[in-house]
C-alpha cells in the first residue's frame, strides 16, 4: 500500500467535505496531529480507525486502501490485493515489534551493567560518560518498547522522557550518594554528578522540543 497516495486521498476527501483536519480528528476521536501524519504519508491508520474514518468521508475501507474511488469492476481485485497487502504488514509489524523487544531489553541490561559494574569515567568537569550513556540507554529502550515508527514520533516521544530518564539515573545514582556521606572526599564528585545528569536532561529536552517544534512547522505547511 502506498501511504503517500492514501494520505493525499484523504486529504482531498477531507477537504471536500469541508473539515479541516481538526474537525475531522474529533469526529474520529483522535488528535489532529494523527490525521496530519496520515495526510502526509508518514503513518497509516489503525484499524480500529478505518472504519469511522471510511464513514466521514463516505468511502469503503477498500477505497481507503487503494487509494481511490474504485469503480465496481475493480472492487474484487483491488480488496484481495489489500487484504494480502494488510497481513503482510501485520506479520512485519509482529517481526519488528520482536526484534525491538530484544533491543530493548539489551539496552536496559547495557543500562544496568553502567549503573552498578562501571566506576564513573569523568573527562574534565563537565562531562560524566556512564551517566551519559546510561540516559541514552534508557531513552533508546523506551523509544523501542513504544513503537514509534515515525521521525516525528521518535522526537515527540523523547522530548517527553528524556527527563523522567534523567529522574531514573539520578535516583539509581542516590546509594553511591549515601554511601559517600561518610567519605567527604568523594561526596562533592557525586553530587556534581548528580547535577550534570539533570543538565544533560534538561538540555536534551530543550533541544528535542526545537526540533519537534520546527518539524511540526513544516507539517502545517504542507
């Protein structure tokens, strides 16, 4: 199935009715950013969606899939040709789902393995390697765990958890923390790292909201 011609079909059908894409996402009862990311062939709709959908724009899910109005003497072919098309990318959307589990949870081992097998490798002040790759492990293992498929849904999804990640590695680093109370040597480093994980945090955040916020600019745009 092509997901460009599909979105422009939408798209146009949409625009016949004379909804704008937030109207129609209430109708459906999603959010208007879904029905821009199936408009500019970034995302297919759910099934659970294709039927309201077929309803609002006065079309059959065969329609839908095919891109075009079908006139009857196609219909047949062109809804055995979906369907084979449907189970297809049902089997590898299973297949991708079992490898990004698998990912996922090397990932979060990689991410065990630095919070308690690795001493903290600092390069000068400001820069604490394991803390960053433990953060980058986690938010990496979430983003596959999610399902994101989508540039613009891997941004949106990070920007939203690459603080609690922050969160997580600072609360994992509270032991060191405690145990160094009675060190006072080693008291001031820990809590300097404690700080830079937050920093690397908030930056990450900062510069994942820009980007999510240019990329939703040009989604208007087109």
């Amino acid at each position: 199935m092509d997901q460009t011609r599909i979105g422009t079909f939408i798209a146009v059908l949409r625009k016949e009715k004379g909804l704008t894409q937030k109207e129609l996402a209430e109708q459906i009862g999603i959010s208007d950013k879904t029905v821009s990311k199936w408009e500019t062939g970034n995302g297919m709709p759910d099934i659970a969606y294709l039927s309201p959908l077929c309803e609002v724009l006065d079309i059959n899910v065969n329609e839908l899939l095919s891109g075009e109005k079908l006139p009857s003497e196609e219909y047949l072919g062109k809804a055995e040709e979906n369907m084979k098309h449907l189970m297809q990318e049902n089997q590898n959307n299973k297949n991708a789902g079992r490898w990004q589990g698998l990912v996922g949870i090397a990932l979060l081992a990689v991410a065990v393995f630095l919070a308690f097998g690795l001493p903290q490798a600092k390069i000068g002040w400001y820069v604490d390697c394991p803390s960053l790759i433990l953060i980058v492990c986690i938010c990496a293992a979430c983003v596959l765990f999610s399902g994101c498929r989508t540039k613009y849904e891997v941004v949106h999804f990070l920007r939203k958890t690459v603080l609690p990640a922050g969160l997580v590695v600072m609360v994992i680093m509270v032991p060191a923390l405690l145990h160094s109370l009675s060190d006072p040597a080693a008291l001031g480093p820990n809590i300097a790292v404690m700080v830079l994980t937050l920093l690397y945090a908030a930056v990450a955040y900062l510069v994942l909201y820009v980007a999510e916020t240019r990329m939703e600019r040009r989604r208007k745009q087109n």
